[in-house]
C-alpha cells in the first residue's frame, strides 16, 4: 500500500477528491495533508476526512525559498511517504527539494501543458483564441509545470466564457483525472489516463 502526502495552499478541493478516492482496492492511503499556510481551508478539510495535517507558514521565512522548504521537510519526511502530490500547492519548489522527491511526485495544472505553464490559465487562453482547454497530471521536475504528462481532461471554450466560467468547469475534471491518474500511478502504470477515462464519470 502506497503512502500519500499531500501538499495544498487554498481550500483543497482537489486534496478532498484524491483523499475520497483513496480506500477499498485503491493502492494507495493518505498519510498527511500539509500547506504554507496555517489557515488555509484545505487542512480543516483535511482533518475532517480523518488524515493528519501539518502546516508551515512561508510568510515567516521572507522570500527564503530554501529555508521554508527544510521546515516543511520535517513532518514530510515524518510521515514517509511514497509519493507526494502537489494539489493547489502555491508555491514554486526549488530543485532541491524537487530532486528529493524524484519521480514520485505528481502536479496538476489548469491548462493543456505544454500550452500555459504558470498562472491566469484560462484568460490566456480565451485571450488566445483557442477553442479548447482542459487540466494536464504531470510528474513534477526542476522546471516549472513541466515533466512526463500523465493525463489531460479537455474542455470546449464557449462563446462568452469568462476565465470564471471555464475554470469552475475545468476543475470538474480536475476532480475525476487526478484520481484517475494516482490509482494508476500508485500501482506502478504511468501510462497516460485517455480522455475518455474522466468523460464518461462527468
């Protein structure tokens, strides 16, 4: 049975999918939800559904990158995970840490990587013309919203979609691709999780 540490910063709405998918012949448990933030909602969440939480705020470290992360190691570390998912985690993870946690960590991001890495998602992409945008599972690298992609949900763009609109129906199929994509990689498949997968649980 694998363990599971995950890492939030707001409400965890994607943290509460992965936790609830997680039990009968799932390969995997939570171990620990943690945040930089102390009061972010995500951890009272968290402690409803039973999994243990940690937080270490990143406000007190002014800017050091290095120094919050060897805090945040502490009950990381403690809670021995095999694989830690970053779900709404809000800060950027210096190589260092990154390399630490080499392939077994996992990154969804609101967009068709490799299209828009970064933030405001959905404006650029209504910005842009496109017709399409969806969410992407990846493994997370040095290199931000970058790694192997593990599975994309794609949404239509429609006329009059506001950034608003299209993220609340992204994050619908955030909540279905990244459980998907857990189970499979928490019994060892890293192939992709197909479209078609999350589609039809919508």
């Amino acid at each position: 049975m694998k363990r599971v540490a995950i890492l939030v910063s707001g409400g965890g709405s994607n943290m509460v999918a992965l936790v609830r998918s997680m039990t009968g012949d799932h390969p995997a448990r939570p171990v620990l939800v943690a945040s930089n933030d102390p009061g972010a909602q995500g951890l009272l969440r968290a402690a409803e559904l039973g999994v243990p939480t940690a937080a270490v705020d990143h406000r007190a470290f002014k800017g050091d990158r290095s120094a919050f992360e060897a805090e945040l190691l502490g009950p990381i570390l403690a809670a021995e995970p095999d694989i830690l998912c970053l779900a709404g985690f809000m800060r950027v993870l210096t190589p260092g840490f990154v390399e630490r946690f080499e392939g077994r960590m996992l990154n969804i991001h609101p967009s068709l990587l490799p299209k828009y890495p970064g933030l405001h998602t959905h404006a650029r992409a209504i910005a842009a013309g496109d017709e399409e945008a969806g969410c992407t599972v990846h493994e997370v690298t040095a290199v931000l919203d970058d790694g192997p992609i593990l599975g994309q949900a794609r949404v239509p763009i429609l006329s009059g979609d506001t950034p608003e609109t299209l993220a609340a129906r992204v994050l619908r199929h955030e909540h279905v691709l990244y459980p998907a994509v857990l189970r499979r990689y928490a019994a060892g498949d890293r192939s992709p999780v197909r479209l078609a997968e999350t589609s039809e649980r919508l």
